[in-house]
C-alpha cells in the first residue's frame, strides 16, 4: 500500500499528552493515559469517536522549557510520561484498533540539555561546536543580526564561556541545529529510523520550514504592515522573515521523505505555514516530498461563506495532480475554535471539516466544544504568554480533557497542571453521550458516516454558486451516489435555491434534530445550521 493511501482514507486526531489523561495522579496526563482511551477514539463501534490516527505532541525527555519542544534526547520517554515500554503498548494498542500513531519530530532545534549541545559549548574546539550556529558579535560588539525570537526577543544568547553568540528561534533554551552539517542531518535521519523501528506510522514535522538558515545571516527587513500595538519584546512579528523557507530545503525533505520511503506505508507531515505559492512546493516535483504539508488557512482567515470558499477553491487549484489536501481547524498552538467562532458555528465547522475532500485533523476536546481556558496570570505556564503578555498564552487551549463530572473532570485524582475548564460538569464526555444532540454525538455520527461513505472522503467535489452570500454549498460525488453539504455561516435563516436539489433526504443536521425527505429546490436553513443531504433526484 502506498502510504498516502492510508491517509486519503483517515481522520486524524491530536493528542497533547500532558492534557489528556493522567493516571498517575502528578496531575499531568502520560502514555498510560492515552492507552486508557483508546477505546473511546475508536473501539470499532458507534459509541466512539471514530478516527483512525492519533498524533501525540513530544513525550521526550525535556526540561520542559517549552513543554516537550525542548528535546535532551531524541531516543527516549520523559519518564513524567512512562518509558519506551508503555509507548511500545500503546503502539501495540492503537494497531490492535486500527488506529495509526504519528509522533511529533522536532528536528530544527534541541535543549541546551542535550548532550550534543553540552559539547558544542564547552569549547570552541569540541567536534560538536558546528553541530549548532555559533558567531561572533559583531565589530561594534551587537548581535549578529536583527533576527527575533518567534517566542519573543532577540533570537541570539551569548555564552561568556567561549565568547560568541548561538542562534536560537525560540527560547534561549532551545538552540538551533545546523542543517548544513551532514553529521546534523544523519544524527536526525536516525532519529527517524529509531522510532519507525519501533512501528509508528508517520511523524508531524515541527517547522519543518525553518531548518536551513541563510548562509550570511542576512539581516531581515521590516514589515511595515505589523501591528503598532505587538507587545515590545516582539521583535520577529516586527520583521518579514524573507531567510526562512529556502529553495533548498527541497533537497532535505526528499532526504527525510527517502528514510520512511524504506519502510511500510509511513507519511510524513509538515507545519508549513507559508502562502500557497510556497505551501505547495512542500509537496515536492514528483510526488517526492512530504505527504502532508499542514493547511492552517482556515483558521487564519475570517470565518465567512465567501472567504471559506475562496480558500478551499485556491487550495484545490494550486494542488499538484499527485497532492491531496487537508484542513485543520484547531491545535495546540490557537485558541480554541469554539472560541475563536463560537459555539453555534463550531459545530457547522464540524460538518465542513467532516465533509471536504481531504484528510482531516482534530484537536483533543474540540469534539466536545471545549472553549478556552481560563488561566490566571499567575497560573500562566507557556513560555509565549510569560514572554509576550498573558493574552498570548497558548494554555488557553491546552487545558485538560474534560471526561465527567468528578473532580478534577475525570482527568486526574489531583490538581491538574492547568485549571479545569469552569463548564467541565456539563460539558464532558460523560454527559454530551448522553444528550442525543451534543457537539459530541454530532461528531461521532459524522465520523460514523464519512467512514461509510466513499463520497465524502474520497469523492470528488463540486462547487455550487448560490446568490445567498451566508452560505457555502458543494456536492460531493463518488460511484452514482451524490450528497449535498449546506452549511449557512449566519445566525439569521437562510433560504437558497439550488437548482441541483430537487429531491433528496438528510442524513444530518447540524442541530441533530431533524431528517426526512426534502422535495423543493429550495432549502430552508435556520441559523447557524449545515445540512448534509443525499440527493435522490
């Protein structure tokens, strides 16, 4: 089977380990933890999810400057997660389910607890000094260049011990790996083969993008359109990053994509955040790149029926003949989506996302509606919202599962790492199984159809150009059998006429409250409603 093949085909959940179930009782969720739910992702039946691949963010051993982004070693499990031999079980779990595990691979920057990095700032001569981006200052004794930290600050530390500067694009705690050393790059490559050995099917790329830097650590320019209100320490959203994203890094991702070619039915996917023009070189020239560079495009433009069809049609255009495309609507670094749209309209976004040609992505609790948190800014733990002001922070979204109505929301016996969620006793897992028209229960019957439905995960799309400006509709079409998603992006009810409908009956309302057969080429849409309708004629 060719490794894409299984990934036209799924859905993909993330996990962020420290929030998803602890069972250990030190508050933080671990690999036990997620073996524990498995059977709520998918046990195989309608009682559960449904999805077909988890992606676990970094369970590596770490200080946990940045949560786990800040790797001490590759090879390994932070044992506030368990050891290789509960991620073994869990590997060995999830398959027995016909679940995929995909595991996040940092390759662009390690701790400076890393052994590697010990060496390479104990002296100017260790063999492992090229191993990271040293310079000097420069004459007039200034940084190196002006490039910022994406976390906040300057993106230069200085090491008194030897008397130069590194290069980090995060935390000072997290030092970049020079690509250009081909040492570096087979040092990662095994990284790689260690944990595909170990039988996971795919890594998520963490700014794959960012590996190679300019060979002159050119100065960047400004970016004249910032914000004037960016927080002070902001230096790198004050700048246009013209020195990411190089030509060559073409060359190492067939690299990377060469190493899980050598095994099974194993993808690659990438955080790539560029415009589409650049986006799409991700893909490679002959189908020699990753199998899934991440689409974020919806949730970085404005939540409207004209924008979102803009941004499905340029994405479908703008792929090559070999490329598939995907949508992600929440992860661990937004807020929330129901949040950031609101409720009403997160569970329409759950028919768009459960119905586009594409694989789709979702985050932990987004099925359950889950908001943001509510952090105090004395309980603010994420680096970004110490650095940058507590509106920053990315604990918002990372707050624990919430499973029941227990203390603690079933999530842990003792105080969780962050706040349990104020609206965990009647927005959880427990509950909403029981409320036959919860956020949940939506999910699973979208997740339960899309598996049974050949339409609407490998079909093919067709726009339709309703004159009401609110809505979004396309038929979906595979094997004679054709389905109708109409999705009304207002609070206000909506009447369309479709000239493609002129019988059919739904199959869900985003309300979960009403089915049957429909007769009219006119539909009736009430506010914040999505209609997914197999046509008859």
């Amino acid at each position: 089977m060719q490794a894409n093949n299984w990934l036209r085909h799924s859905v993909v959940y993330q996990i962020y380990p420290r929030s998803f179930k602890d069972t250990n009782g030190d508050g933080v969720g671990d690999l036990q933890g997620i073996i524990n739910k498995l059977d709520y992702l998918n046990d195989g039946t309608r009682n559960s999810l449904g999805i077909d691949a988890i992606w676990i963010s970094p369970f590596y051993p770490s200080p946990m400057a940045d949560f786990g982004y800040d790797i001490s070693d590759y090879c390994n499990v932070d044992p506030l997660f368990g050891d290789l031999a509960a991620f073994d079980r869990l590997v060995a779990e999830a398959h027995r389910r016909g679940i995929k595990v995909i595991i996040d691979y940092v390759p662009n920057h390690t701790s400076d607890q890393h052994p590697w990095f010990k060496e390479s700032k104990s002296s100017r001569h260790n063999a492992k000094r090229v191993w990271y981006i040293w310079r000097d200052a420069k004459p007039d004794g200034s940084l190196p260049n002006n490039w910022g930290s994406v976390l906040g600050g300057p993106a230069w530390t200085w090491d008194e011990r030897t008397g130069q500067y590194y290069l980090h694009q995060f935390l000072e705690g997290q030092p970049e790996l020079n690509w250009r050393n081909p040492e570096v790059r087979k040092a990662l490559l095994d990284v790689l083969h260690f944990w595909l050995k170990r039988g996971v099917d795919g890594f998520r790329m963490d700014v794959i993008a960012f590996l190679l830097k300019d060979p002159d650590l050119r100065d960047n320019p400004p970016n004249l359109a910032a914000d004037p209100n960016l927080h002070p320490n902001d230096i790198y959203y004050r700048q246009l990053h013209r020195y990411e994203d190089l030509d060559e890094m073409s060359e190492v991702i067939r690299e990377i994509r060469h190493v899980l070619d050598q095994y099974e039915a194993r993808i690659g996917i990438g955080e790539v955040w560029y415009e589409l023009d650049r986006w799409v070189r991700y893909f490679g020239v002959n189908n020699d790149g990753l199998h899934m560079p991440f689409n974020f495009k919806l949730m970085q433009r404005p939540w409207s029926a004209s924008s979102i069809r803009e941004t499905v049609e340029s994405l479908e255009e703008a792929l090559p003949q070999f490329g598939w495309p995907n949508y992600v609507l929440g992860n661990h670094d937004y807020a929330r989506l129901a949040s950031r749209i609101g409720p009403a309209q997160a569970r329409l976004a759950a028919m768009l996302l459960l119905t586009l040609r594409g694989t789709p992505t979702l985050y932990y609790g987004d099925e359950l509606g889950m908001e943001n948190g509510n952090i105090p800014a004395d309980k603010v733990q994420d680096p970004q919202g110490i650095l940058l002001g507590a509106e920053r922070t990315r604990d918002v979204a990372r707050t624990p599962m919430q499973w029941d109505a227990s203390p603690h929301a079933g999530f842990s016996d003792v105080e969780p790492w962050l706040p349990i969620s104020a609206d965990y006793q009647i927005r959880n897992v427990v509950e909403q199984s029981n409320d036959p028209t919860s956020t949940l229960n939506l999910y699973r019957k979208l997740l339960w159809f899309r598996r049974q439905t050949p339409a609407l995960h490998i079909g093919s799309t067709r726009w339709l150009l309703e004159s009401n400006e609110d809505c979004f509709c396309y038929i979906r079409s595979h094997a004679r059998k054709e389905f109708l998603v109409a999705l009304n992006l207002s609070d206000i009810a909506q009447r369309i006429v479709l000239d493609s409908l002129k019988r059919g009956n739904i199959v869900i309302s985003s309300h979960l409250d009403r089915d049957g057969e429909i007769d009219t080429p006119e539909l009736s849409l009430r506010p914040n409603e999505g209609l997914l309708i197999e046509l008859t004629y």
